[in-house]
C-alpha cells in the first residue's frame, strides 16, 4: 500500500505539469455551462442533488466516481437515449453541480447511497441497469445492502472493488495537511496543474482541451472538496470489506475495464470477481485505456453496455 503523500510531494508532482493549453472547441462539444443547464434538481435530506435525466424507456443509471461528477459521462449520455434508453447521470452530493454541505461524515457511502435510494423513489424508478466508476462502487455496494432488488444489470468500470489492485495516488491522515490539501484544489492555478497530473496518469494521451476540463475544475474551484476530504482521509485508508455481501448478488453483471490503469487494476482481484459475481469471460472487456475510460473509450463502452442489455 502506498504511504500518504505530503503536502510538498503533492505539489512537486502536479506543478512538474504544465498548465492545460487554449485548444479549439470541438464543433459537437457540449460546455459545462450547457451541461448544467440540462441538469434537474432533487431536494435530499442532507442537500440539493443535480442530474440529467434524459430519455424513454428503460432505465440506465451513470454514477461517478472521485473527484468527478455526472459530466464524466457526457459522451455517453446521448448515444445511450438514441438507442431507447432513460439516462439517468447525478452529482452525488458534494461533487459537481450538487450541494456540498458542511460536515465530513455526511459522505460516507452509506450516506451516499441511502441519497441515491431518494433520489431514485422520488423519480418513480423501481428497476434499472447500473453503471459505476472508481468510488462509484463503493457507493453501490452499500446501496445493494440497502436495496438490492433495485439494480437488474450490473455494469463495472474500473470501480473499487477489493483491496486487492486499489492503490489510490493520495492517501491522507484526517488534520491539518489533508484540509491544506483540500483547500489548495480550489486555487485555480494549482487546481489546474492537479488535474493536468491526475489526467496525465489517468489517460493514456491527454487530449482533453479547455473545455473538457471546465466540468471538472469548476466545481473544485467553487469549494466542493469536502466529500473529497472524506474519501481521501477516510475511505482509502480503510477500505470496507464488501465480498460477503457482493457473493450474495444475482443480477447479471460485466466487467468494462481500463487495463493500463495504475488506480485501479483489474488482474489482481479479476479471478476473485468473476466468481464472486459469477461474471463469465465473453462479460468482461479489457480496453486499451487507463483510469478514465469515459474520456478515451465512450463509443467502445457504450457499445458494450448496449449488447450486454440486449
């Protein structure tokens, strides 16, 4: 397991990357200000909840990860509604568009995942097709304690399963450095040369312009660290054991995978998942990407998702 960083590594490491340059907008791009624009609000217990909702038909839900949000997907939403899907894509609270109330304990998984049971049953959506990403599947595991008859298919991208293939880039101890840390995201030169690293070990090439990146420096820049701060200082220094609970799921399940990706790696616990989720071979599909497969494979996955439900 990889020691926590400190504060002077971190940041040694990031600024060794240059800033992201002007690079024209691609003609289909959608901005993050449209982005937003298209986006719903849900009022959880704890906070405002933003996501896209989209389409008829049968229900797919997209759940992101950490420190992204629903624009993560924003390749995959529309190819999805065009093959007669209901795309469902939220900012889990404290990430994105969504609120990002005080506290720490708040997101916990458990929390995020009884808020995502909310926001569910106040659409009226009884059953639907999953898709996860990185802490995704945390969120989803203890919300398949909570509600497992709620998900019909199962879709795993480079989540966090086991133990085994997690070594996440930051690990902190609670204090002072994590909450430094925390804060110096919403600075925007240094939040620019953090997602520069994050994304030059996360993509294979980085060919994400400015406004590909605008979705995911705004949102830290407006101060939504505080979920961060908890995955960080919390989650990744005590991962919960969910392989009791995931050998008792009997949804159909695949595996869509980022084999290069150095977060997350998939042939350390693969054997171990496969039988856990009684995935076989012809449902796994290991991609010629790293962690953000979203960003470099959106037709491979959505193509894969769409035989896999059919």
């Amino acid at each position: 397991m990889r020691t926590c960083l400190t504060i002077v590594s971190i940041l040694l490491f990031f600024t060794a990357c240059k800033p992201y340059e002007s690079v024209t907008m691609r003609p289909e791009q959608i901005t993050y200000d449209n982005f937003r624009s298209q986006q719903q609000s849900f009022s959880s217990k704890d906070g405002v909840i933003k996501y896209i909702d989209k389409g008829q038909g049968p229900v797919i839900l997209l759940l992101h990860g950490v420190p992204t949000s629903g624009w993560l997907y924003r390749k995959m939403i529309d190819p999805l509604v065009n093959a007669g899907y209901r795309v469902i894509a939220p900012d889990m609270l404290g990430f994105g568009n969504s609120d990002s109330p005080e506290g720490y304990e708040i997101y916990s998984e458990e929390m995020h995942a009884q808020r995502l049971l909310e926001l569910m049953n106040a659409l009226g959506i009884d059953s639907w097709s999953h898709v996860m990403h990185d802490a995704g599947g945390l969120w989803t595991w203890e919300f398949l304690e909570l509600a497992p008859n709620k998900v019909n298919h199962l879709v795993i991208l480079n989540t966090i399963i086991y133990e085994e293939g997690f070594d996440p880039p930051i690990r902190f101890k609670p204090g002072f450095m994590a909450r430094t840390a925390m804060w110096g995201y919403r600075n925007g030169i240094t939040t620019n040369l953090m997602l520069k690293g994050l994304f030059k070990e996360g993509l294979t090439e980085n060919t994400l312009n400015k406004t590909d990146v605008e979705g995911y420096k705004r949102p830290l820049k407006e101060g939504k660290t505080k979920a961060m701060y908890y995955f960080f200082t919390q989650t990744c220094n005590a991962l919960p054991a969910y392989q009791p609970m995931i050998q008792k799921m009997e949804m159909p399940a695949m595996i869509i995978w980022g084999k290069n990706d150095t977060f997350l790696q998939l042939e350390p616990q693969q054997k171990a998942l496969q039988k856990d989720l009684g995935i076989v071979d012809k449902d796994v599909h290991i991609l010629e990407a790293k962690h953000f497969i979203q960003e470099e494979k959106p037709q491979e996955i959505v193509q894969n998702i769409l035989s896999f439900l059919k």
